[in-house]
C-alpha cells in the first residue's frame, strides 16, 4: 500500500510540473510574439509592444485619438509589423482673419501660406501676412512653431515713377511709405517722394520719386559716401569740396559722368628722382701668344668693372610705387677688358705605343664612349658615316663643331688605336668627347676618360683651332 501511494505521487507531480511548463511555454509565447512599435508624436520618442494588427488597432491599444487633421506615415489600415515607427503630427489650431472675418481652423503645417491653402485661400501677389501680430512676414518660409494667429490683407494696385521709369505694383500697406518697403523700393537721404509717405495708398495712385544719386569717393584708404544730384564727376567734387591738383587725378575724369555704380577715386601722385649706379660688366678677349705652347692659357689683364649712372623716375599714386622709368644712363666708368692669353706654340712629341711610335702635335683629355653601326642608341642601324665612310673601327665621332673643323684629322686613342675623325655624335655639354667606333662583330663599351692624340702631319695654321670650341 505503501508503494501505490508513492507511485500515485509520483504521477500527479509528474502532471503538476507539464501543466506548470504548459502555461510557462504559453506566457513566453505570448510575451515574445508582441511586435515593437516606435512612436514618433510632435518629437517626443516613445516605445511599445503590442500585437494590434493594424496600425488603427494599435492607436486604440494605447489609447491615443488621431484627428482628420493630424498627419500620419501609415493608414490605419497598414499592418502593423516588428521595428516599425509611427510618426504622428499633430494639427494645431489656427485663427485666421481674412477679409475682416475670423474663422479657426486646425493644421500640422507651420508654413503659413500652406496653412491659408489648408483653409481654401489663395494669395495673390501684393497680399501681405502678419503672423501672432507681427510686421508683414514671408507666408512661404517655415516657422519653429505652429502660429497662434494670421491676418491677411489684400493687396491694392498703384504705379510708382521712379527717374522717369514708370513700375506698376501691387501692395496692401495703409500708406505710401508702408507700401514702398512692402515692394522693396528702399529711398534714400534726399530722395523726393510725391505724395508724401504719410499718405493713405489709394487703388491705382501714381507716387512719384525723385532720387537723389548715392556717391562715394575714395582718397587712400578712406571712403567719403554723400549724396549729389551733379551729372558730372568735376561738379560733384566741387560741391562736395574736394580739390584736385598737382599730379593727382581722378577715376573717372573730371569732365566725364559720374558712373553707374556712384563710386569715384581719387588718386593722389608723387614722382621722385634716384641716380643709382650700376656695375658695368667687362668683356674677355683671347690674344696669341706665340712663346706659350698649344692649349695653354695665360691671363694677361684680369679685367675690370666698369660703373654706369643711371637716372630713374619712380612714380607714387596712393603711396605705392606703380611705375619706374629709365629716364636716362650715363658711363661714369668704362669697363677694362680681360686679356687671356692662348699657346699658338705648336711642339711635335713621340710616344711608343703598341701600335708603334707616334708623333703627335697635340694632346687633350676627352670622355670616351663607343658605338657601331647598330649601337647607335636608335631604333635603327646606321652604316655610313657623316663623311660617308664606312663605320669601323678606327672612325672617330666628335660633336658637329669639331667635325666641320677637323674632318678626315687623324688621331690616336690608347687603348683603342689609331683613326680618323669621319662622324658626327652628340657628345656632352660639359666636357670634350669622342666616340669610338666599332663594326658590330668586334664592338667593345667604352665609357671612361682617356686621351686624344693629334697625329702629324700639323695642319696649316689658318686651319687649326687654337681655342677648342
């Protein structure tokens, strides 16, 4: 008996605990399947979980009412779905006095013509809104906040001659000056206003306007603004009291109008006179020398500056310089030319060298490359040479100035051999070089500094160049 009680026990706990599960699973289903709604009203941010199904029944679960007036991003109709934001509005209400009647109306918008469209009126150009009592303000430019109160007044035709110029205009300003500001016709000190401001604006009244000109005269870094009716720019200083003279002058002329944007300077002029002196640079001039060897240099006078007088007018206009003028330049000092001394002295040498002995009648350090016929550095093969030889080896290249003066010379390279000089190259522009040339089979590089050997015979002396170009 005993046992059966335990067993009985046993099976109404086991029932307890899955009735207990049951409705724990339940709660959690219910809890967890709520979807969670964002509220946006009038910019206060709330949060909600519901299971409405429509936008409609959630207004309802939390108790909120929705006017016709206000403004919401869903129909009440729509779904309601997980992570969505409602975004309400609410509409304010709003007296109107339109045509001296009163009437309230309510609206999201904090524009106020879109409030005055909300309530079926149309503004017409000259119209003017006044919002919570304020002078006449833009009805197309948002307010922060809903107004409490708008007046609307209609606009009245009338002409305003402005120089002669006749406009046609629309306001609703009680006066002639209240409706000159309204159609931004700003007058000025001195304007003549016909009838007056003080006078009540009338349907289809003609004001008549009379400018008097603004001006400002510039004179350094100052400005002068007056008013002047003048019609040229001489009358206009005169009355105003300002004086030109000396050097000074204006922009415009004097004797031309004054121009369309009122603005005239004055330009006040200085001059001064400076001598200054300049150095003088000397000339060098090469002399033979005779008794001094080939490729030999000697100074024989150093040279000397010479000096130059130099008179100069600078003009000031506003104290800045704006020109400078060379009026006149005068050697005080005449430049002493440098005398450099060249060897004409011609000396034949021998030399054993493994091609034989050589004589030579000059010798100069050059910078040695090496080319064949297609190591031109080109994209092409070149087997002629500028004297119209064949390119080997013993064809010397030199640069064009040295050719025209030492075509068909022969030389000796160590290292290299004997040769003539029969091609143009480019060479360098800060040393003295030649270019050895190769057939392509038995092509050797050469980049390195060596000697040039001139062979003998000498050639005529009205033929050789004493100073190497």
């Amino acid at each position: 008996m005993k046992k059966l009680l335990s067993d009985s026990q046993r099976e109404y706990s086991l029932r307890a605990a899955s009735f207990m599960l049951t409705l724990l699973g339940m709660w959690f289903l219910y809890r967890f399947s709520a979807k969670e709604v964002f509220l946006l009203a009038d910019g206060d941010l709330q949060n909600f979980r519901t299971h409405a199904r429509t936008v409609g029944e959630f207004f309802g679960d939390v108790d909120l009412t929705i006017q016709p007036e206000d403004r919401l991003n869903y129909s009440k109709s729509d779904p309601v779905v997980d992570q969505m934001t409602l975004q309400l509005e609410r509409a304010q209400e709003v007296k109107l006095l339109v045509g001296g009647k009163t009437r309230l109306i309510r609206s999201v918008s904090k524009t106020p013509s879109n409030i005055l469209a909300d309530a079926g009126i149309r503004l017409f150009p000259g119209d003017s809104t006044w919002v919570n009592g304020v002078i006449p303000s833009p009805a197309d430019e948002a307010l922060e906040s809903s107004p409490d109160f708008i007046r609307v007044e209609s606009g009245k035709s009338f002409e305003v001659l402005v120089d002669g110029e006749l406009q046609r205009h629309r306001a609703s300003g009680g006066s002639v000056g209240q409706a000159l500001l309204e159609v931004g016709l700003i007058l000025f000190e001195g304007d003549r206003v016909e009838p007056d401001l003080e006078s009540r604006l009338e349907p289809g009244m003609q004001v008549t306007i009379n400018r008097a000109r603004p001006v400002v005269i510039l004179r350094g870094d100052k400005q002068f603004p007056i008013q002047s009716a003048a019609s040229g720019v001489g009358e206009m200083m005169i009355a105003a009291g300002f004086s030109i003279s000396g050097l000074d002058y204006s922009v415009p002329a004097p004797e031309e109008p004054i121009p369309a944007d009122g603005v005239v300077r004055v330009v006040h002029v200085e001059e001064d006179v400076l001598v200054e002196l300049e150095p003088l640079p000397f000339e060098t001039v090469y002399q033979p020398l005779e008794t001094l060897e080939l490729d030999t240099l000697q100074v024989q006078s150093p040279g000397t500056f010479g000096v130059i007088a130099e008179r100069v007018r600078i003009r000031y206009e506003d104290g800045k310089e704006v020109d400078r003028t060379l009026e006149e330049a005068v050697t005080v000092v005449e430049p002493e030319p440098r005398v450099i001394g060249y060897g004409t002295k011609i000396v034949v040498r021998s030399m054993n060298t493994g091609y034989g002995t050589i004589e030579y009648w000059r010798a100069i350090p050059v910078y040695a490359t090496s080319y064949s016929p297609c190591r031109l550095g080109v994209d092409r093969c070149g087997f002629v040479t500028a004297a119209g030889t064949g390119v080997d080896r013993g064809t010397i290249g030199v640069i064009r100035s040295w050719f025209n003066l030492m075509r068909g010379w022969s030389v000796f390279v160590p290292g290299y051999g004997p040769g003539s000089i029969q091609d143009i190259g480019a060479g360098f522009s800060d040393r003295d070089w030649v270019d050895l040339g190769f057939t392509d089979e038995e092509y050797e590089a050469w980049h390195d500094w060596t000697t040039l050997y001139f062979l003998t015979p000498v050639p005529p002396l009205d033929q050789i160049p004493w100073i190497l170009p």
